[in-house]
C-alpha cells in the first residue's frame, strides 16, 4: 500500500516509459538471446537514469522479491505471480480506463522479466 501510495510512484514516469516501451500486452512469444540481451540491457539503462533512492529502492524490493521467489514451493510465489501481485503497485495504470486491463498486464510481465533476471539487470546499473 505504501508504494501504490508514493507520489509519482516508484518508477518515474520517463522511466516507466522506457520501460514499459519493451514490453506488450501479448508478449508470449519466447524470445532469442538477441532479444533478450536487448530488453536487458534497456531495463538497465532505464533504471540507471533514476535518481539515486528510487534505483536503491527498486533494487532493493526485487532483491526481497528474489528471496520470496526463492521459496515458491511453500508459498505459491513464483515470478509470475508476483508479478501479477505488485505490477500494478509498482506500475499503477494509466488514466485511461479503457487501457487499464493492457497496463496491468504489461506491468506484470515487466515485474516477471525483471525478477527472472534481476541480476543481470542490476549489476549494469
């Protein structure tokens, strides 16, 4: 509640574009190490342009995540489902009603992405 709550959010919306911009609603097609590399590397570079306590904070909160992923045996929280949790904490829709379902469920999928590969994401930045 704390992060949906952030004035401006966590993610600063010049980021949260760049973001957002690798990303589509009906991403499901696998991807070769091209592409992955490339989305890896704009994720990077998007959340290396964020000031100072937010990239801590982001990076922080998907390292807590790692751990809870860690467990998913137990608990049921795999990168999937955690993403789907908090994509629209850490990325809340738009103002536009009629694209709030495609937010949500690109914000997911960029939640997942980053947390199957928060390492290599985060040791660029």
């Amino acid at each position: 509640m704390y992060l949906r709550e952030l004035p401006g959010g966590l993610i600063p919306a010049p980021q949260c574009a760049a973001m957002l911009a690798h990303f589509t609603a009906d991403d499901a097609a696998p991807m070769d190490d091209y592409a992955l590399d490339g989305r890896i590397n704009g994720m990077a570079a998007a959340i290396q342009t964020m000031p100072g306590p937010y990239r801590s904070t982001l990076a922080h909160l998907f390292t807590h995540l790692d751990k809870v992923q860690a467990f998913q045996e137990f608990n049921m929280m795999n990168s999937e489902n955690l993403g789907i949790v908090f994509g629209p904490t850490i990325l809340p829709p738009g103002s536009n009603p009629a694209n709030a379902a495609m937010d949500i469920r690109r914000s997911a999928k960029m939640v997942k992405f980053i947390l199957d590969n928060r390492r290599a994401i985060f040791e660029q930045v």
